[in-house]
C-alpha cells in the first residue's frame, strides 16, 4: 500500500507500492515513483522523473525534468536538482554482471544544490548547501557550502545558502549580500555564525 496525503499526481505518472509521500508533493507529467520511496512535504518531482525503489527525498526538494534518482541515494531538505542532472550507483557497471548488492550510496546534504547536466560518481557526498555546476562531474565527497565545477569537479570557492560567492576576509568573515547571514572560515571548513 502507498501512502499518499494530500498530493498532486499527474494521470501520466505512476507510484508504485510502499510509497510515502507528503503533503504538497507535485509530481508532473510521465515520472515514475517506484516501490518503498519516502518522499517528503512540499517536493517538486518534474517531467520524466524516475525515482527508483528506496529513495529518500526530504522536505521541499525540488528535482528538475529528466533526473533519475537511483535506489541508494539520499536527499536531504530543500536539496535542488537541476534538469537532466545524473546520479549514479554501480562504480564498474557490467550488463552480463548482476551488481545489484554492490550499489554505493550517495548522500546529498541540506540545501545542496546540484547545476544541470551534473554527473555525481557513486559513493559520495554532496554536504551542506554545496553547489555543484552545470555539467560538472562529481568523483569526490563536496564539503558544506563549497563550489565546484569542470570535469573532474574541482573546488572553485565557497558559497553562502543563498548561493551567492563568499569572499572572506583577513578575520576569516564573510557576508551574504542577499540574506545578511555571516559565515567564518576555520581549517577549511565554512560555519555560519549569523
Ligand atoms: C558554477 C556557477 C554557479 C558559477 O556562477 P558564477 O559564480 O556567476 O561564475 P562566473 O559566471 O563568474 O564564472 C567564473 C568562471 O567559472 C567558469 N564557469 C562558470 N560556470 C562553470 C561551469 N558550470 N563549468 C565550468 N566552468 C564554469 C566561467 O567560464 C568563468 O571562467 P573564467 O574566469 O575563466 O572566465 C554557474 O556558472 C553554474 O554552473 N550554475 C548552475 C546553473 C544551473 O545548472 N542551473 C539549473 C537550474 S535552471
């Protein structure tokens, strides 16, 4: 049985069994929920989605036309996965070898945000509000709030959670220029402080 509360599915798409979706989840045209998904309040599953068995999706994600979001992946809140962006779960995948108990998982934290036409490489971790570019490949774990691009990604700075570039000072302080907040730079790590 499927739990669905108050939701919005379009007649194109299909949920599966065992699914848990939240209140205020719209999914469009064509996507595919397969079996024992939890999806959580307020999400946004776009055009052609497919969202395979076990996926965890948190509060408000929004998931962009053409994503599929392979059983091993976890989503947290507010998470933001842009159109035609590609997850992965088989490290050295062969058709004649059955890897179905070797999938990798890849967590992506709070807030994260993942550009169009990305390609995360299984098995790693996308923190905190991290932002990964458009058409960036992602073969390492991405600490909190950190930019990166190109293909392998590599860091290019860091980011505030209004995704603006942050440009720390000789105090290690730096402003949002949109909400304000103030973050600290410390052993490499960025920690919001305001
Ligand atoms: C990565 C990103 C956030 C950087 O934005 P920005 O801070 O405004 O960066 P700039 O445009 O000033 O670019 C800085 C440099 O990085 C390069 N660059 C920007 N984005 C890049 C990307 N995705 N991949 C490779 N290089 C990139 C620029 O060419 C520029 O290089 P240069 O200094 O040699 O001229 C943005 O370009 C991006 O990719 N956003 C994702 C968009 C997206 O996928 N949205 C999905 C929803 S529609």
């Amino acid at each position: 049985m499927t739990t669905l509360e108050i939701i919005s599915v379009h007649p194109t798409a299909v949920v599966d069994d065992g699914c848990s979706i939240g209140n205020g989840t719209r999914i469009w045209h064509f996507s595919h929920i397969m079996s024992d998904c939890v999806i959580g309040e307020n999400c946004s599953i776009g055009q052609n989605v497919v969202v395979s068995p076990g996926v965890v999706l948190g509060r408000n994600v929004k998931v962009q036309n053409n994503v599929s979001i392979y059983t091993g992946v976890v989503c947290d809140d507010d998470v933001f996965l842009g159109p035609s962006m590609v997850f992965t779960n088989v490290i050295n995948p062969r058709s004649a070898v059955v890897r179905k108990d070797q999938f990798r998982a890849t967590y992506v934290g709070r807030g994260a945000s993942i550009g169009a036409n990305a390609t995360i490489v299984c098995g790693n971790e996308i923190g905190p509000y991290a932002m990964i570019g458009a058409g960036a490949v992602v073969t390492k774990s991405v600490p909190a709030y950190a930019l990166v691009i190109g293909n392998p990604a590599r860091f290019a700075g860091w980011v505030s959670e209004y995704g603006h570039r942050l440009h720390f000072d000789a105090d290690h302080r730096a402003i949002c220029p949109e909400s304000g907040q103030e973050y600290r730079l410390e052993n490499d790590r960025v920690i919001r402080v305001h």
